[in-house]
C-alpha cells in the first residue's frame, strides 16, 4: 500500500541534521508547485544517521544519493533544473561526493539537539 498522495513527492530526510533541516526549510519555500510532502527519517541510534535523503513518488519509484538530488532539481523546474549538469559526471564519482558530504555534514555544519519540527505554517506538508 502506498502512502504517498497521487503527484506527490516524499522527501525523507535526517532530522537532526542541521544542512538537511536547512535543505527542507529551502524546499518548503522553492516549492511553488506544492509537489513535495517531508518526513523526517528516524535516528536509530547517537551514532548512526542516515546517510542520504530518500525521494519517492507515488508509483513506488526511489531515488537516494545525488540521484535524489536530481530529482528534486527536476520536479522544481525552472533554474533549479540546472543540477541536471551534473548527470554529466560519472555516476560512482557523484555517489562519492554526496557520501563524502554526508560523512562530514556534522562536523561542517553541526547536529540539531531535536530532531526537526515544523512550524504550524507547514505542518500540513509533513506526513
């Protein structure tokens, strides 16, 4: 059974994560076009976070890494579909990059002490 509304995205992301909660909170404004839903993923434990965004859609199709990032550059439109230069790069050389700033994204930009709420403004795009 699938839980994501027909034309929706689901963006699941790292809560705690402070570049993550910064990318929903810019996601949630570029939006225009009311496509995506978010849901933080959980932090099973102090030391485990989870290491990509998810992407899904309502035909079941996933997307994680830098190919999740081309995919909400693509369903934003306009400018933000220039990410797409970067399907120009091979695809392992993508992956290690986006594994490179996933590795390091806590000691670049910190942990949240909570995982991310949102406001009640945007509660409604929040499954």
């Amino acid at each position: 059974m699938n839980l994501i509304p027909e034309g929706k995205i689901l963006v699941q992301f790292d809560g705690m994560c402070i570049l993550c909660s910064r990318t929903i909170s810019f996601l949630l404004k570029a939006d225009r076009k009311n496509k995506f839903i978010f849901q933080a993923l959980p932090d099973s434990s102090v030391d485990e976070s989870p290491d990509t965004v998810i992407i899904s859609d309502h035909h079941g199709k996933h997307y994680y890494y830098f190919d999740a990032v081309l995919k909400i550059g693509y369903e934003l439109g306009g400018m933000y579909r220039f990410v797409a230069v970067f399907r120009l790069i091979p695809k392992k050389w993508r992956l290690s990059l986006y594994q490179w700033i996933a590795k390091n994204r806590f000691h670049w930009f910190g942990k949240r002490q909570s995982c991310y709420l949102p406001t009640e403004a945007e509660r409604e795009k929040f499954i």
